[in-house]
C-alpha cells in the first residue's frame, strides 16, 4: 500500500510547551483510504494524542486529482505528561485502519521547553491533571501581598516625600516598603487588617499597627493613629481594595500633616489591548472593588485633598499596537 502524507505541524526542532503539541497535516492511503479510521501521535512516554476527525483539503485533492470530497486533512492537539520538559523528542505519526494495522507515515523532532507554568501565579489552569469544572471562583481569586517594594515606586515615593518623613504606610501588607525606605532615612509605620500580614510583620520585626475591625456597621472606619501623627501617609496599591474609599481616604488626610501618596492599577491600558484580547492579570483579583484611571481617580481625590497630581509609573511588558509603553500604575501625589 502506498500512502501519501505531509505534516504542516509541528516542524523540525520547533519548540512547544508539553502541554500544547498541536500537529495538522493530510493523508491519503490510496485504496485503503476508505478504512483509514484514526490519526495517533507516538512517543517515547507512549500515546499522546489522536484524531478519528477528518476533513477535505481542496489542495489536496486538486494535487492528487482526487474527487472533491476525499477527507484526506487531520488536526489533533497533543499533550506530554510533567515529565517530559527541556528535551529534544521524536514525534511518530501513524495512520490506523478499521482491521487494526497500524503504518507509521512521518517522524519529526520538536524541542519541548523546560517551564510549563504549572508552577506560576493561575498554574492549575494549565495543568493537564486538573479535569474539575472551572468556575468564577477559580479564576478570581486573592492575589498574595507583595514580597517585594518596586523600585519604580520607591523612587516616587523618595522623591515626594518630604525629607526625613515619619510614614504611615496604610494597607502595608508584610512590610515590604519598610526597608527601603527606612534605608532612604524614613521612619517607616505600617498598619494591616489581615491577620496573616499582621503575625509576618511581627515576626519580621517591623514597626506596626493592627487596624481593629469595626465592631458595628455604623462606627466610622478609623487607622490606628492619632490626628496629624504622620508627615505622610501612603498606600500602595490598596484604594482598589477599600470598600468604602471615601472613609479611607479620609484617615488618610487625617493622621498625615503634609502629603499622602497613593498608588493604583491603571485601567486606562484596556481599551488599548482589547484588539489583542489581552488584560492585565489585576482584572482576575476577586478583592479589587474599586477600578481607575487618572480621570476618576482625580475626581476622588480632590474630594479630600488641597492639590491632587497624578503620574503613571511600571511599564507593562506589552507596548500598545503602535509600541507605545503602557505604564500599569498610577501613582497619585496629594496635598494635606
């Protein structure tokens, strides 16, 4: 039996995360074609995808002078189990038939990369082991606080604050613009609701307070400081999360004596992505409650504050369509 075949994909030496082998090609098994049942792809780990789909390719049966509806086109996308990463692997290709002969028709060697992103921040989504129904709950979800201060903000907020500044940093998670800015000759105080946060801060040693949970609805929301302690207040991506922003920016204004600083995500970079279906990964936090831009954002807090001005900061690693920097944060500078 002669059998004609080509495979489109995957190519020699092209590289492919394990968990996504897509191959398309087309067979044509002459006089047997009609018990030509399946399409497998075989490795050294075994099986690892098949098709029992075929469909007409006009190309090719106008290249073999075929009739017009000879399903000779194959798709299958194939997945590699954990084990096969960062390695060069021999992909056989066989065509089966319904008396149960097998005929490899074409070999070729991909690279498979060595991270499969299982172990990323949304990983389960790309772990072929994971079958359960995904549901809103698995893709929104509470992100981690912040291990480390960004040193973009870091120099915003050195440059804004005033010199030698007492700081109440509101919202600060585990602490992680404590160093820096006590480096930069800041007394740096933070205060933190979660409890978590609170047990790592003390176990780190940093300076803290405990915001006290409201004990009824209509108590006003307080942080744990006196009237005008402060020479600033900071929050750094925390307003997103507030529930009730108006509140909180009004302890804000009222424990600092000089400025506040906030940073925030910045929506204003979906309408630019939105022709490539892409946006930023802060539109998956189930806690953002609140979403701005400089727009909004200003409308807030000039609410609140004698002079409000506000700049963006952290490029975001896609340009827009025309490569332009999209910066993801906005980074307000408020005058007590």
């Amino acid at each position: 039996m002669h059998v004609r075949q080509a495979i489109d994909q995957p190519t020699a030496g092209s590289p492919h995360y394990r968990q996504r082998i897509p191959v398309e090609g087309w067979i044509f098994a002459d006089d047997r074609h009609p018990q030509l049942c399946r399409i497998s792809l075989q490795t050294t780990f075994g099986e690892i995808g098949f098709t029992r789909f075929f469909f007409v390719r006009p190309d090719v049966c106008r290249a073999l002078d075929l009739p017009p509806t000879v399903a000779t086109g194959f798709r299958l996308l194939a997945v590699l189990p954990p084990s096969a990463a960062d390695l060069e692997l021999p992909l056989e290709i066989r065509a089966e038939f319904t008396d149960g002969s097998i005929i490899p028709v074409s070999t070729v060697t991909i690279r498979v990369l060595p991270r499969d992103f299982t172990d990323r921040a949304y990983g389960n989504l790309a772990n072929p082991e994971k079958t359960g129904q995904l549901q809103r709950k698995h893709i929104h979800s509470v992100g981690y606080p912040a291990e480390q201060a960004s040193p973009e903000c870091v120099d915003l907020l050195t440059d804004y604050l005033p010199p030698s500044a007492s700081v109440m940093d509101a919202g600060c998670g585990i602490g992680a613009y404590c160093d820096p800015l006590q480096s930069r000759g800041f007394s740096w105080t933070g205060c933190e609701i979660d409890p978590s946060s609170l047990r790592r801060l003390a176990r780190d040693g940093r300076p803290h307070r405990a915001i006290r949970r409201r004990l009824f609805p209509w108590l006003p929301d307080r942080l744990p400081a006196h009237d005008g302690e402060f020479d600033a207040a900071i929050a750094i991506e925390v307003l997103e999360h507030v529930r009730r922003p108006e509140a909180f920016l009004r302890e804000l204004k009222r424990v600092a004596r000089k400025r506040a600083l906030l940073s925030v995500p910045n929506m204003e970079t979906l309408p630019f992505f939105a022709d490539r279906l892409v946006a930023p990964w802060h539109i998956l936090a189930s806690d953002h409650v609140n979403f701005y831009s400089r727009f909004n954002l200003r409308e807030l807090l000039e609410r609140h504050f004698r002079r409000v001005e506000i700049i963006d900061y952290g490029r975001q690693p896609l340009n827009s369509p025309d490569d332009l920097p999209l910066p993801y944060h906005l980074f307000a500078i408020c005058e007590i």
